[in-house]
C-alpha cells in the first residue's frame, strides 16, 4: 500500500498546479531556517546545511501525505460501513 500511496504522490507533484506554489512557500520557509542556521556556521558547511534541510523537508511532505492518505481510506470506509 505504501508503495502505491508514493506513486500517487509523485503524480500528484507532477500534475497539480497548485503544488508550485504550495512549493515556494515551502522553499522560503526553508530558506528562511536554513539562513538563520547559516549565520552560526563557517561558510563551507551551507551548501551542506541547505541539501539536507531540503532533504527533510521532501521526507516530511511524503510522510504526511502517506498519513493523509491513510486517514482519508479510513474515513471513507467508516462513511461506506
């Protein structure tokens, strides 16, 4: 089931224009975190600290999209019992 919820997900990113700017404001919100991060360290480590941040933030948006997919199918299925 998971795998088939991550399809889903890629299509939806892909096909929904909606997600760019739902996207951006993501990518400021990161940018915002990371430059705040950036300010307490050396200069080589913000290449670092942006991928990775960035890194989470993909994680996180898959996993709550997994888990509103999830609810969504329990939903529907307490509505057709």
């Amino acid at each position: 089931m998971k795998k088939i919820i991550l399809e889903i997900f890629d299509k939806v990113n892909i096909e929904k224009s909606e997600l760019i700017e739902m996207e951006k404001d993501l990518t400021e919100q990161v940018e915002a975190i990371s430059k705040a991060v950036q300010e307490q360290m050396p200069r080589e480590y913000h290449d670092d600290i942006d991928r990775h941040f960035f890194e989470v933030s993909g994680i996180a948006e898959r996993t709550g999209f997994e888990l509103g997919m999830k609810f969504m199918v329990k939903l529907l299925i307490e509505c057709l019992s």
